[in-house]
C-alpha cells in the first residue's frame, strides 16, 4: 500500500504592493518572507500545486490596464519562481485570465521561467507538441494526470494560428483528454479556471461541468478565478471537488477582506495493493494575507491563521484579531462539504 499528500492552493496574484514590499535596496527582489510562515505546510505534501496567475513577461514598460479589456494586467519579478520552489510548489497551472495579459510572447516567457526554476506546468504551451503532452507526476509509485482549463483570457485574443497556446474550457476536447489521461494514470487531476467573479457559490455552469467530467473519469477538480473560496464536495472514494479555492496571495479586492483569504487543501491519496485508488482524507488549514509594519518597513505574508492566533508571535492588535477570526469563521461556513 501506498499513500501520499497533494496539497494546493488558488490564485498567486502577486501584485504591485506585494511586489513592492519585495523590493530589495539594490533593486533586485526577495519573496521568501511573503511565504515564510506557510512554507512548512506547502514542503511536507508529496505533491503541491497552485495557480499562476501573473506573467513573468520580463522588463520593458508596465502597463497596468489591458487596452482591450480595461481590466488590470499583470507580472511580477522572475524572483518570484526561486521562491515558489523554494516554498514547496511542485506544480502550477497557468491556464486563466491573466495568462494573455502580455500577449504571447509573455505566456512563452512565463514557461521559460518556469522551466529554468524546475517548476512543471500545464495549461499553456509553447507548441502544438507541448499542448499535447499531458503532465503525468508518479509520486511514490502512484501517478497522477494533471489538466489545466482556463473559461477566457479577459478579451485578449489568443492567436487564431497557434490555438494550443492555451487551454480553454471546450467539453468536447476535455472529455477526451480526461478518458485518454485515465488510460495512463491513476488519478486524473483538473485544475479549472471558471465561474463568477467574487460569488461564495458556483453557479449553474460550474456545477454542470463538474458533473460532466466526473462522469467520464475526473477524479480531483480544483478550481479557481472566483477569488474567494466556495464549497467543496466529496462523493464517495474518489471523487473530489473544490469550486473556488480562493486567493492565495492577492491584495484587497473590492474592499472585501475574504478575497484575502484561502486555504490550502490537503488530499490523502491511497493505493492498494490491487493497484485501487481511493481519497482517504481531505483536510484544510486557512489563510490570510497580511500587510504590516516591521522594523519600519512594510512586509506581506501568507499566515495560517490558527497559527496566527494562537501565538503571541504576531502581537496581533485587537482589529486584526477580530478580521483573522471572522476569516476563520467564514473559511469554515463556506467549505461545508457533503460527505
């Protein structure tokens, strides 16, 4: 017998104070303290994944709004991938929104970042061939297929001679990429990129192609864009769904104080000895991040908020005491999952 922990997390939206509090005096830029304190959790799985959801376009002029869509473009310093290894992430998806916010050459880019840092990925490719290649991780003898589908790209048009630069939710295509994956792997993976922006349920879209791809052999599907978290589902042994897995890192969005805070799923995974796949246990430790002074500069960091109250580590004032409860509070109400 064999069993192993994939951990995962929402969105990565490290954006431009966050990046700021990054930056280093010789301009160069330092990400560790933004992970330090959720760093543990992430390392101990055997298998950890989040979603990208910035570029690493590189220098040149930063534009802050799409021309296209009027919404916000992103990217961050390539520092940020070292620290993302470092932090423990094994695997990020970067099929969404935001993956065509510099275009093409910024998605390729992204991967080439990715690639030198020793971070797999799926969602976006570079070529036909690589679009092709589904990414299959064997973790201690059982193997895992991991797709990645993004609903849009914020009005920015993928080029129509190279289609393959990103995955978008088409059932048809999904369908048999699920049933040709389930022939190889012992556990099929989707990490989806859909719903509403900033509802705490899935809606009726989400809730449908979720059935769907259960019914032709999904075994986990974890999703995200909705930037705060939604219910998650287990039925039976092997079927697993997250709607919404939340932010992750991200500043305040809307004023809301929950599209700062997450989780990170933990999913026990185990194989007999007959070679049966079953989920043993799904589990969650939540998150918030917070922005503070510090030796009289401003620092940001993910925090397991039960840590955070329950150390004097943190010399929480009585406002932001009351904020990660509510968080708590919230992350536990929304996540009521049926067994």
């Amino acid at each position: 017998m064999t069993e192993i922990q994939i951990a995962a997390v929402g969105d990565l939206m490290v954006k431009r104070y966050i990046i700021s509090d990054a930056k280093q005096s010789n301009g160069t830029y330092a990400f560790g303290t933004l992970f330090a304190k959720v760093a543990p959790y992430l390392k101990q799985a055997d298998l950890t994944i989040g979603n990208l959801e910035t570029t690493f376009a590189g220098s040149g002029p930063e534009s802050r709004k799409s021309p296209r869509s009027g919404g916000p473009i992103f990217k961050c310093p390539d520092e940020l991938a070292p620290a993302l290894k470092k932090t423990g992430f094994d695997v990020l998806v970067t099929a969404n929104n935001h993956c065509m916010d510099y275009g093409a050459p910024g998605l390729i880019r992204t991967l080439h970042v990715l690639d030198r840092n020793g971070i797999e990925h799926t969602g976006t490719a570079r070529s036909l061939q690589e679009s092709n290649n589904a990414l299959i991780k064997n973790v201690k003898g059982i193997t895992i297929g991991i797709l990645s589908y993004t609903s849009g790209t914020n009005r920015i048009p993928v080029p129509a001679n190279r289609p393959w630069l990103v995955n978008r939710i088409e059932t048809g295509k999904i369908i048999r990429e699920i049933r040709e994956l389930k022939k190889k792997v012992d556990l099929v993976l989707l990490y989806m990129h859909f719903g509403n922006e900033y509802r705490y349920t899935p809606n009726k879209r989400q809730k449908q192609l979720v059935n769907l791809f259960f019914k032709n052999g999904a075994n986990i599907i974890l999703g995200s864009h909705p930037h705060v978290l939604q219910p998650m589902e287990v039925r039976g042994k092997k079927q697993f769904v997250i709607y919404s897995l939340g932010n992750f890192v991200s500043t305040k969005l809307k004023n809301n104080p929950y599209t700062q805070s997450g989780i990170i799923l933990t999913l026990n995974i185990k194989k007999d000895q007959k070679g049966n796949t079953s989920i043993t246990n799904i589990d969650y430790i939540p998150t918030c991040v917070d922005r503070r002074m510090r030796n009289g500069s401003r620092i940001t960091e993910v925090l397991p908020i039960r840590d955070a109250l329950k150390t004097s580590v943190f010399d929480l004032k009585t406002g932001r005491r009351n904020l990660l409860n509510r968080m708590l509070k919230h992350t536990m109400a929304t996540l009521k999952h049926n067994d």
